[in-house]
C-alpha cells in the first residue's frame, strides 16, 4: 500500500511504499476512503508530542470501508463503513478506564501517533474502537467529524449549560461545534485572528451572532473590544498559552475556560483577580467511546455538516502547511481514495 510516512520529527512526510498491514485479533482492516488532517498532526511533525511511534503514519481521522476481519473480529463486516478516532485503544483495568474515564487510560493507545492511522490507503484498527458511519455522510464528510467533531463535542460538554459561548480560534473544530452550539440554542460568539475575514464571514453564516478579532490582552478584553458581553464559557481551539488569560478576562463570573488542544504554549503569569469569582481554567483529553457514539447519533440530526478543502494523500504534506498559515476554511481532508479536487 502506499503511505505518507513521518521518519522523525522535523522531517518531511515521504509517500512510500509499506507492506499491507495485517489485522490482529480483534482488529479490521479498512480500505481508507479518507482521512482528516489535525492540528494534533502538525505537532507530532513538530516533535511536540512525545515519543511517537517511529517512523509513523499519521492521521486520526480515518474513514472506510472493512476489507478484511482479524481472528475473532465480528463487529462488523466486511464493506461496512467505519471510522477510526484518536482513541485507538484502552486497557480496561486502570482506574480511570474503570471509572468511565478511558481518555485518560494510563496506557491508551493513539491513532496516527503510538500507532500507524489513516495517510494510507489501508489502515487495521480494534473493531471495539472504530465507529459506525452516520447515515448520509460520504467518507470525506465523515472524517473531520471523528476528531475536530468529537474534541469539540467533548469540550462543548465541559461549558455546561453555558449560554453565551466565545469559540477562541475557528477552524475545523471551532466550526462544528459552532453548528452544535447553536442547535442547542446557545449564543455563540466566534474571536478569531485579526483581520481573519474568511473565518469571521464562515462563523456568521454557521450562526454565530458575532465574529471578530481576539482582544490583544486581558486588558483590552475588558474595555470596549471584543466580545460585546461576558462570556458563559469560552473554548480555545489555537494552541496559544497566552489565549488563557485573554479569555478568563471576556468570562462572567462562574465561567469557565476549556483548553481543547493537545499542545499549548506557556500560559503567561496573570492576576488572581481574573480566575477570582469562581472562573475556572480545563483541559479536554482525548475521547471516550461513549462520546464518539453519541456524537455519531446527534451529528446527522443537526446536522453537523464540515466545509471541506480536499487534498489527495500525496498532498497531505500541502494540507498541513496550508492548516499551519491558517490558510484552511473549515477542515482539511485527504481523499484517499478519488484524489482531490485540489486544494482551496
Ligand atoms: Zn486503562
Ligand atoms: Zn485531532
């Protein structure tokens, strides 16, 4: 099969030519229709996450159809379509995979990091991890939903009931969530880079009822700049440190800031007086089956639907450059299998 390979950090990735995998027991091996690229990705060529799996394919947002069963595999069967989140597996005796809390299994395994994913024409995955595709999705659409979708449903879930929700970068996590938010009836208020008009525009037609520029600092936060009204919630999506305090300074009190990323920059010193009145900093880790398969049931019924920028898999090394510039509107896709339209 042909792969887009990471041999390190700070490499390129290369197209190359893998062995076929083999599904183990318990596993599936999947005829990758698509896969979503992440900013998770860029981190892991980055040599920001550590000790990936090396050389790695990568890609967590795998979709396609089962080709083949490992021994004792029977979930699904061969031609179902299926999708592969980041959670690739969990031990199931840890205390917190036994407290309903397998995101943070103290041996999971991931998808397109401790383990090969989705920039690949054939991927093997545990079946007990891989999701059923929604009714109405073709492969390219399914795929964003798998981790931009999920993480964000997962950090939608720590907001609360939150009404006045501020989305702190909006790419392809920020605008699925929007869609979720707003179905909900919560009133979402998008802050994206300054001057970001393609954003901006993207966040008003999915229904936020306002889009416009991060506040330079808490400071200007709290005067006449942006958002017009204190925040219930606030997610960030950018993987900037210095975003925490900006954000704890737009929340009402009793607000709270979730942290959606992976990797973050430093989080700058800030007064007390912004985390005072019982705000609150989180992170969201990961994914738990049961978040992925609820997810999987609500999405149709919104619908959740990504803006797409396809690429073909040997274009994957474009999609990342172009998600890094923030020249991506929605979420990027290789389309394994048909090519891509080309990008933009
Ligand atoms: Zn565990
Ligand atoms: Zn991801």
């Amino acid at each position: 099969m042909r792969a887009m390979v990471l041999r390190a950090p700070g490499r390129p990735l290369e197209l190359t030519e893998l062995p076929d995998p083999e599904p183990g027991p318990g596993q599936v091996r999947i005829a990758v229709g698509a896969c979503g690229v992440c900013r998770t990705d860029l981190h892991l060529l980055d040599g920001e996450l550590p000790d990936p799996k090396l050389p790695v394919v990568p890609g967590h947002q795998v979709v396609g159809a089962v080709e083949a069963l490992g021994e004792g595999a029977g979930r699904f069967a061969v031609g179902d379509r299926v999708g592969v989140p980041w959670l690739a597996w969990a031990c199931g005796e840890c205390r917190f995979c036994l407290s309903g809390r397998e995101n943070l299994c103290e041996r999971a395994e991931f998808t397109g990091y401790t383990r090969d994913g989705g920039y690949a024409e054939l991927a093997v995955a545990d079946e007990r991890f891989c999701l059923p595709a929604p009714e109405g999705y073709g492969d390219v659409a399914f795929a964003p939903l798998l981790c931009a979708g999920l993480i964000g449903f997962r950090a939608l879930g720590m907001t609360g009931e939150a009404e006045r929700l501020g989305l702190f970068g909006f790419g392809a996590s920020a605008h699925l969530v929007c869609q979720l938010a707003v179905h909900e009836g919560r009133r979402v208020f998008a802050l994206t880079r300054e001057g970001d008009d393609r954003a901006q525009g993207l966040a008003r037609q999915l229904g936020a009822e306002w889009a416009g520029a991060v506040p330079a600092d808490p400071d200007s936060a709290r005067g006449s700049a942006a958002p017009p009204e204190p925040l219930d919630a606030a997610i960030i999506f950018a993987p900037a440190g210095e975003l925490v305090p900006v954000a704890l300074a737009c929340l009402e009190r009793g607000g709270v800031v979730v942290c959606a990323g992976i990797h973050m920059s430093a989080i700058p010193a800030f007064p007390y007086e912004l985390l005072w009145e019982e705000r609150a900093v989180r992170s969201v880790a990961n994914l738990t089956r049961a978040d992925g398969e609820e997810f999987v049931r609500l999405a149709p019924r919104v619908p959740v639907r990504a803006e797409l920028q396809e690429y073909s898999l040997a274009d994957a090394g474009h999609a990342l450059e172009d998600l890094r510039r923030g020249r991506v509107r929605g979420a990027a896709v290789l389309n394994v299998r048909d090519g891509a339209t080309g990008p933009g």
